[in-house]
C-alpha cells in the first residue's frame, strides 16, 4: 500500500483508498493470467521495450530543463524544508510531527518563507468537477511563484512538496518503478516543464496497468493528474495580516520589477496567462 510520507491524514487516508482500488483491480484479472514478482507481466517485448525507452527519455528531457530562477526557487524551497523540519514541530496543532512534515503547516512554512525572501509565493488550492474527461471532482493544494521573465512576460512557476509520492501505485512494474524513482521529491518548475513530466509519467502508468492487465483507474489519468497543478488555482498570500504587494523575481534584470495581485492570476490546461496590474 502506498503511504505518502509528507501528506497530513486526509491526503494519506486518500491514498490508501487508492491502494484498495488497485488491489482489488488486480485480484479481478483472469484466474489464468500469471505475474512474476515485479508485476511486469507483458513487458518484455521488443515494442514494451522501445516504449519504456521513449517514456525514460522524454522524463529526463522535461527534468533537465530548468532556469537560473527555478534553480533558486528550488534551493530556497529546500532550505525552508530543512529548517522547518529541524524544528519538528506542527505549528497548527503545537504538537511534535514525524520529521516536522504536517503538508498544511509545511506548505504554508514554505510559502512564507518564498514571499519573505522577496519571491512573489502564494498558497494555491486547484479544484475540478466532475466532466467526461476528469470522472471524479477533487482538490489539491501546492505553492507557486509568479516570476517575470527578460521578454517582460510573467510566468508561474508550480512549487510540489511530495511530488514523486503524486505518482506511486500499488504493486507497480520494475519500469514504472524505475521512472517515480527518477522523479525529484520536491518538483520546482514551470508550467510547460511540468506538463511534460506529467504526460510522460501518464502515459508509463496506462502502459503498466496495460502489461499487468489491469483497469487504470480515473486518478491515474492524463486530465485528471493535470487537474491538480495546471487548472485555475485559489491563489492565496501565506501572511495573514494586511496584504503587502511584493516584487517579484525578476530573470535577468534586477532593476526591473512588476507588482502582481493574487486574485488577478489565471492559468488554464492550454496556456498561462498572468494579468498584471
């Protein structure tokens, strides 16, 4: 069974529940149809073989690409990580957490620490409906950064805490296991770098239930993993005192700064558009 590590108890209790649904899909195959111990059924043939080579290049592709901001977004994200955990503590109960990884107070630890930094963070919270392309409504909540870039043109960039555990299944094949293991813990990166990692680790999850016979369920799928960082976000400032419009990261010349207002910011499945005061 899957268990996330940095998830607070609803996010874990969820996550178990998708563990019993893909148990109980398995158990349902064909009494005749047989797995060896890495459940990497049908997987060995020269065309499931050139498949997983695609999907480990188009990962490492997507990965590899970053900017001088993303890579100071993701140290500073880092840094905020290791001093909360070293504190240890849930600031919303008072009480010791396991590591300090309440994912609400760690969220919003690092959100602050973004927007203290002179980052211009936010709190997000994406929400989906039902539709014939996403079967079940959900949420997710994560961190971005609304950065400009030389052109003048402001982008988003998605801050994902327990990124790698977004993608672990149950009893997965040997591949599929390889490519979440490939994935960084904590995911810094714009929408477009995102978006590519999300169809390559989609399109491995439909092909491993494919080799092990079994039913993917809607979670796994395309629209509704996109659904959980690339819909229109609640775009929340982390302090709770009056609002304070701060700067945001300017890529390329520090002298030049655009103010942003949270509640002004949109972003859709097809492109970004950030509306700038």
């Amino acid at each position: 069974m899957v268990m996330e590590e940095a998830m607070d108890g609803e996010m874990s209790l969820s996550n178990m529940v998708l563990g019993f649904l893909e148990d109980f899909e398995r158990e349902r195959r064909p009494e005749n149809h047989h797995d060896d111990d890495e459940g990497s059924s049908g997987g060995d043939t020269a065309e499931s073989r050139a498949f997983w080579q695609t999907q480990h290049s188009q990962l490492h592709e997507a990965l590899a690409k970053t900017s001088q901001a993303e890579s100071r977004i993701r140290a500073d994200t880092e840094a905020a990580i290791k001093t909360m955990r070293a504190a240890g503590a849930c600031s919303c109960s008072g009480r010791p957490a396991a590591g300090g990884d309440c994912r609400r107070c760690m969220l919003r630890h690092v959100a602050e620490r973004l927007r203290d930094a002179g980052y211009n963070s936010a709190l997000c919270k994406s929400k989906w409906t039902r539709s014939p392309d996403i079967p079940a409504s959900g949420e997710h909540s994560y961190v971005d950064v609304v950065v400009q870039t030389r052109s003048g043109k402001a982008v988003r960039v998605v801050v994902e805490l327990s990124f790698r555990a977004e993608f672990e299944m149950a009893r997965a094949g040997a591949e599929y296991r390889a490519l979440v293991a490939a994935l960084p813990e904590v995911f810094v990166g714009r929408a477009d770098r995102l978006r590519g990692v999300v169809k390559a680790m989609c399109a491995a999850a439909k092909q491993c239930m494919k080799e092990n016979n079994m039913h993917m369920g809607p979670w796994r799928k395309h629209k509704y993993m996109q659904a959980k960082w690339l819909g229109t976000p609640e775009r929340t400032a982390p302090v709770a005192a009056a609002p304070v419009v701060v700067p945001s990261v300017t890529v390329g010349s520090p002298a030049k700064h655009i103010k942003f207002r949270a509640s002004m910011l949109t972003f859709d499945f097809g492109r970004t558009a950030v509306k700038v005061v």
